[in-house]
C-alpha cells in the first residue's frame, strides 16, 4: 500500500495564464480570433503558419533542406 500523500500540484491542477503563438492573432482571411495550435483558423480553416511565424510551413518541416 502507498502511504505517500497524494501530490496536489500536478499538471491537470496548473493553469497557464500566459497566451501561446497565435492566441491573440486574427485569422488573415476572415478577421476571427480563433487559430488553434497549428495556427488555423477554427471559423474558415485557413492555415496562418506563415502570416504568423513569417516563414512557408514546409520550412518547419525540414523540406526546404532536402
């Protein structure tokens, strides 16, 4: 049996209250403040990789080495 008393702070109880890449950036195509974490738009599905981090997505893959 664990006789160690349950950790309080774990991860689930943590917040984290500072905005991630695209948080508060509109979407380039329709205006909405909706980008998920790939930085499409959730209104039109527009992908804002580039207008937001300024470089062609394919360059985050690695492609543009080949």
């Amino acid at each position: 049996m664990n006789s160690k008393p349950a950790d309080t702070r774990s991860y689930a109880t943590k917040q984290c209250s500072e905005p991630g890449k695209g948080d508060d950036i509109p979407c380039v195509r329709c205006g909405a403040i909706a980008l998920d974490t790939g930085l499409e738009c959730d209104e039109c599905g527009f992908d804002n990789y580039e207008a937001v981090t300024g470089k062609p997505f394919s360059a985050a893959l690695g492609e543009d080495k080949l």
